[in-house]
C-alpha cells in the first residue's frame, strides 16, 4: 500500500533526557502546530530531526530515542553540532531566512555553509529513500529543505513530491542576490506540486522561474524534464475548533480551575474598571517587527495621553534561534525598549508594558487570547501568521479586534481586520485608538465574518486541498506521459 510521509526540518515533538530517561512532549512552532491534526490521524510517518544533536548520544541512547520517535509514527535524522551551526543557524537561518523576508542587511552567504546545506538534505534525502517506495506521496516542508524534491526525484521517479514554503518566496530583484539560486529553483522543482500561501509569493517564484532558470511557465504549470509541475497557493489555516472548544470551556471554568495567569489578568481588570488590554505573540524574531510595535506604542501613548493608566500591553516574545547573532541585538533591543517605555510612563498603580519573554503553555495562550480586547500583530514580513487568526478563533462572543500588517499572508484573507502598514507609527497609534473604542456591534460583524472563513478553511481543510492537488498533478503526468 503507498504511504504519505511528511518531512520538516524538526519533529513536531520536543525529547527531554534525564537520567537516560526520555520524556516526549509536543513542539510549539507555527508548522508544528498546523500539521499535527494531520499527523495525529496516524497514517502517515513524519521525518525530521529530533532536537538532540548526534555527539550528545551514545548507542544505547540514540536507539532509545529512534524508539521512542517510531512511536509518535516519526523516524529522525541525525545532526552534528556543526551541521547544526552551518546548516541550521547557518545557511537557513543567516541566508535563506532574512533574504526571504527581505531582510539583505542581514544575509550572509557563506560557501562553508552552502555546502553543509547541501550535505544535510542529503542526509534528509537518504533517510526519506530508506523509509520509501516509488509510488509513495511525500509532502516536504519548508525553506531548510529546498534541494530535497530534487533529491528524491531522482531516484523515486514515480513518488508524488509535494512541496510546501512557509515563508514569503521574495520577488525576482531579491531572490536572484542569491549566488546559489538556479541549484535551490532546481531543486525545488524536483516536486510536482509546489504551494505556497499567497498568491503574491507563487507570482514571484514563477517568475524566478522563468528568469533565471529561462523556463517556460503556462499559467501555473512548469514543464521541466519531461514533467508538468503545477504551482499553487494554499492559505494556510488553523484548527478552528481547537482554539474555539478551548476558549468555551474557558469561559466555563470556576474560580479554583482558573490557571495563576488568569487570576492576574482578572484583577487587573477589576482594579481598574473600564481598562482595555492589547496583545501581541510571537518568536521573538527580526521580522515579527516587535520593536516598531513597541515604538509605536510609545507614539500612541504620546498622542493618545487619554488612554494611560486605561490600557496594558501585554507582550509575549517566545524565545528563538537565540544562537544568531541578529537575534541577540533584537532582545537587548526589545528589553530596553520595555524599559524605556515604562520607565517614561508608569505610575504607582499602572505599568504600560507586561512583557513575558518565555514559551507559554497552550492553557495560558488561551487566557491570554481571550482576555484582551485588540491583537496587535504587526509583522515587516510575515509568511502567514497563525497567530492572527488563532487570536479571532479564542473570540467566541465576537467581540475584540485584530490590528494586522498589511505584510503578513493574513493580511489577503482576513479584510475585516484593522489593516496597517507596520512602519507607519501615526496609522498605527490611530487605528489602535479606533480598535480600542469600536462598537461592540461592529466588532461582532467584522468578526462573524473572519470566524466563518477561518472554520470553513482550517488547517484539515488546507491539507486535504493540498494533498488533493498533489494527486490531481500526477494524474496529469500521467496522461501526458501515456499520450
Ligand atoms: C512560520 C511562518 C507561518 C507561539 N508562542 C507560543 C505558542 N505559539 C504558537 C502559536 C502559533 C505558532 O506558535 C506561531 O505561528 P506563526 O504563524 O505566528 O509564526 P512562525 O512560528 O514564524 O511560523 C509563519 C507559519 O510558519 C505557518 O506556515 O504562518 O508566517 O513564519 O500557532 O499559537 N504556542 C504555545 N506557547 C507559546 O508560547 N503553546
């Protein structure tokens, strides 16, 4: 029987050794998060690496640890801490990421680094080869393994590649920067079916395509060696009636089951009636843009003077690829900035900023989503943004708004939210003012309308489509094959 396999960079799952003990526990991450409902149906194998570098293991240990994985239906890939640093924080993270997301200040291009990526898609490629036949679907996912279809094509002719990019695909003035572009276009054409979330950002790899790799493209179809590969985008979604359930049932909890969090936010709420609270989550990332939010705040404070002592942010930054050096500055930048910023306004009874730096348990993203009245999500660059539409999910009285930049994915299909341009402060701080004394009639109508979209496209529906497709494209090979 052919099977499905899935393949990411990491496992949706984080593995704790303790006295050469394992424990398993589920991974936060925005992929991790959206596959696992497609994972959890337990037909398919889900190939990636497991988080724990291969000199920390010895072989009773790594046995343990393939075990343990086979379990959750995943099989891992081995890495070194140098492959790690030049594969890893490296050439996906110092290249591929920032140029992605238009970031160029930032990207380095490094040729030891290039050739570790180069070598651990290899290694990616020999354990997708070991655990697959040729009739096999194998869906790939993102920016760390764009040479990977290629890989597998060549010795699985017959296998239906799927591959899906999380992040922005720049347009062609960015992406031909790259000294390495026409070996990542080849290898991402060793897929048949290539997704992407918005339209914008398959627009731009066609056109990549067709430039520098001087293709024919038809529409939405490549012919490359004798095969039709089809380019589509495929928004991707959340699991609505996860995020929905959660935030019923924690409408429903009594005083002894609400979590300490909670406690906190009701008694900020009740010691000052009338007050509004603002959020924003993220990894703590250069494109999530945390510093102009908060620059921004500061603006609104300064423009708005009426909204002080009335309303908190409340700032969540999950800490990420801590190693890079961007990364670093990014949190010395962001802490100051706090400071400052509350530093210049609180007063005895009111600090402005409630700034978490730490991953929360998913029982305390919910109090948070359900408790403040604005998201405030204003990416530079963002893929898509699943926090966006997480944030409207939790809202199940339809009241609350969401203030989104205009360069998140999100942005396409969530209209009615409150749409800005994140380097625009004075937009910013007026819309905040907007959001912030928006009729409770209006927010339930801008929100019923999200809602109903965000439960008809949720993340089930986004990889049956997806899949779907996949097969629909080799159908189409094969016709064209047999003519
Ligand atoms: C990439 C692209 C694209 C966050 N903090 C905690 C936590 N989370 C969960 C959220 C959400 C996910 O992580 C973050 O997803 P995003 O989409 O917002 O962002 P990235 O991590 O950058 O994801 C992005 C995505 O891939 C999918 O294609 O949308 O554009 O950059 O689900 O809920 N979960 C828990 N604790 C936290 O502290 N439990």
């Amino acid at each position: 029987m052919n099977k499905t396999i899935i393949v990411s960079n990491r496992l949706p799952l984080q593995i704790d050794i303790s006295n050469d003990k394992l424990r398993i526990t589920p991974s936060v991450g925005g992929l991790a998060t959206g596959m696992k409902s497609v994972h959890e149906e337990g037909k398919t194998l889900w190939i990636g690496w497991s988080g724990l570098k291969e000199e920390d293991l010895d072989d009773t240990l790594t046995r343990k640890v393939d075990q343990a994985v086979a379990q959750e239906h995943c099989a891992a890939v081995s890495l070194t801490g140098k492959d790690l640093d030049n594969f890893y924080y490296g050439f996906s993270n110092r290249t591929l990421w920032p140029l992605f997301h238009y970031f160029m200040e930032y990207t380095y291009f490094e040729n030891i680094q290039w050739e570790s990526y180069k070598r651990v898609n290899r290694k990616f490629a020999d354990m997708v080869l070991k655990h697959t036949d040729d009739g096999d679907t194998i869906w790939i996912h993102d920016y760390q393994l764009l040479l990977l279809p290629e890989l597998i094509k060549r010795e699985r002719p017959n296998a239906s590649i799927g591959f899906f990019l999380h992040i922005p695909f720049p347009s062609y003035e960015v992406f031909r920067t790259m000294p390495w572009r026409e070996e990542l276009l080849r290898g991402m054409l060793g897929a048949d079916l290539l997704g992407f979330h918005t339209y914008d950002y398959e627009r731009h790899f066609l056109s990549s395509v067709r430039r520098i790799l001087r293709l024919d493209t038809h529409f939405n179809e490549i012919s490359y060696e004798g095969r039709t590969i089809r380019v589509d985008s495929f928004p991707m979604g959340i699991d609505y009636r996860k995020f929905h359930n959660a935030a019923i049932a924690h409408g429903r909890q009594n005083e002894a089951q609400k979590s300490d969090l909670q406690k906190r936010l009701d008694t900020h709420l009740l010691s000052t009636p009338g007050a509004k609270m603002i959020l924003s989550i993220d990894r703590l990332d250069y494109t999530k843009g945390i510093p102009n939010r908060l620059r921004a705040f500061e603006y609104f404070l300064e423009k708005y003077p009426q909204f002080r002592e009335k309303v908190r942010f409340v700032l969540l930054a999950v800490p990420s690829r801590s190693n890079v050096p961007q990364y670093q500055l990014l949190k010395k930048e962001t802490d100051e900035l706090v400071g400052r910023i509350n530093g210049r306004f609180s007063s005895v009874s009111w600090t402005p900023i409630w700034y978490f730096y730490r991953s929360m348990p998913f029982e305390n993203l919910i109090d948070l989503y359900t408790s403040c009245d604005v998201a405030l999500i204003t990416p530079i660059r963002d893929g898509m943004n699943l926090v966006a539409k997480e944030y409207i999910a939790t809202r199940v009285d339809q009241s609350g708004i969401l203030v989104l930049s205009e360069m998140a994915g999100a942005a396409k299909e969530m209209n009615e939210a409150l749409l800005i341009n994140p380097n625009n402060f004075e937009q910013i701080a007026d819309t905040l003012k907007r959001a912030l004394e928006m009729p409770v009639e209006e927010q339930a109508e801008r929100n019923a309308f999200l809602q109903q979209r965000l439960e008809r496209y949720s993340v089930d529906k986004w990889a049956g489509e997806f899949l779907k497709a996949l097969r629909a494209t080799r159908k189409l090979h094969h016709v064209m094959v047999s003519r």
